[in-house]
C-alpha cells in the first residue's frame, strides 16, 4: 500500500483522536442526550482502532494523538456542547472522503470508509448541523 494511502489513514486517524478529545470536552457540559455522546464516543474509538490496524497492516506506524488540541469556541453549555459535536464530526467527512478516493481497489476499506462519511454527517446532524453541510453556491441547483 502506497504513501498516499498511508497519509490519507494517518490523516482520518488524526481526525479521530481530535473528534475523541472533543466528545471528552463536550461531554461534561451536554445535559442531553449524554447517551448519544458516550455512544458517538465508542464508535471513533472502534474507528480508531481500525484505523490503527490497518497501518500496522500496512508496515506503518500509527502516529500518536497530538499532544494538545484547540477547540473553535468555548464550551460552556448544551449548546455549545452540540455544536462542537456536529463540527467536530463534520470535519471528519473530507478526511474520509479522501480515504475513500485512496482505497477505492480495496472493496472492504472503502465500503468501510464511505459509511464513516454517512455515519459522520447524520450524526452531525443529529448535534444539529444543518442538514445540507455543505450548501452549493447561490444561485446554483443541487443535482438530484
């Protein structure tokens, strides 16, 4: 398996551990749906461990967490609690999306990688994300 692969599982690993740190952070201010969030929690820690596996599969070395992250605001209340959640998980779907494009000969990885890419944006939106993440431009249609 190519560097480019590597890095794309590098990148979706990184993206995972920072996601892990903000479920920690958010998850003493949220006053709902706490088991929502200890759920959201398990399934990036499965996902990391399966990333983990298959660089070690690979012949690479999975890199460890960063030693600090920052988040976009503070996190003071429910709300701000859901909308870290559903920034966080919305930032993993382009590291995913990339896997995907990356893995595209390898059917298990990406089916794998492309249900983390749905996975990702319902539970951004279950946070509250809107529900087009990324709206196309005004003026423009969505294809259908």
């Amino acid at each position: 398996t190519g560097g480019a692969v590597s890095d794309a599982l590098q990148a979706a690993l990184a993206g995972e551990y920072a996601v892990m740190y903000a479920y920690g952070r958010a998850g003493g201010r949220l006053t709902t749906d706490t088991d929502l969030a200890l759920e959201g929690l398990e399934v990036h820690r499965t996902r990391r461990d399966q990333l983990r596996a298959w660089l070690t599969e690979d012949g690479q070395e999975p890199l460890p967490p960063a030693p600090a992250y920052q988040v976009p605001s503070v996190v003071r209340s429910n709300a701000s609690a859901r909308r870290l959640l559903a920034t966080v998980e919305l930032r993993l779907v382009p590291l995913y999306t990339e896997l995907i494009s990356e893995v595209f000969d390898d059917e298990k990885r990406r089916v794998w990688s492309i249900r983390c890419v749905r996975d990702c944006a319902l539970t951004a939106q279950a946070w509250g994300a809107p529900g087009q993440a990324f709206p196309w431009p005004e003026g423009e249609v969505a294809p259908v």
